[in-house]
C-alpha cells in the first residue's frame, strides 16, 4: 500500500501545479464611478464599456447592438462624466440619465 501511495503523491503534486491560477478579482460594476473610469488605462476602460453595453442590451432584452447607438451613447456619457459635478457618479448611473 505505501509504495502506491509514493507513485500516487508526486503525480497528484504534478497535476495540481499545472492547473491554471485562478484569479481572485472581484469587481462590483455597478460601484464604478466616472473619475474611476477615466482613471483606468484604455484597455480596461473598453472592457467596462463593452461589458456595461452589453448589461443594458440584456436589460432591454435586446439580442443585437446597434453600433450607431453604442457611438452616439458613448460620446454622450463620456461627455456627462467629464463634467466636474459628475465625477463620484457612478457609471451605471451616467449610463441610465443618458444613453438611449
């Protein structure tokens, strides 16, 4: 039974360091305000944006984006956040007082 056991320990060893990490980020989208965005680097700020267009398509129960909107909203929500007074806003919040 022990030589089974030294066979069995190094190969479940080996098999659990080539399993991927996990990563542990959780990020709660709906607390992300405008100044946070902007603060973001270009990739992430994409990434929040693709991911809140898709949110509110779901919300509508839309299945297709309407890239003509996804600019016009864009520029008009971008435009909201850069404003002083609406920088602690949050995002989600911008989104529902402006995009259409």
């Amino acid at each position: 039974m022990r030589p089974r056991i030294m066979l069995l320990a190094p190969m479940l060893l080996a098999t659990s360091l080539a399993l991927p990490a996990k990563a542990q980020t959780i990020i709660d989208m709906s607390l992300i305000t405008c100044q946070q965005y902007f603060d973001a680097p270009p990739d992430q700020q994409r990434l929040i944006a693709w991911w809140m267009r898709g949110y509110y398509s779901a919300a509508k129960n839309f299945s297709t984006i309407d890239f003509r909107y996804v600019d016009y909203n864009t520029k008009v929500v971008t435009a909201y956040c850069k404003k002083k007074q609406n920088r602690n806003e949050t995002l989600m919040s911008a989104i529902q007082k402006n995009a259409r």
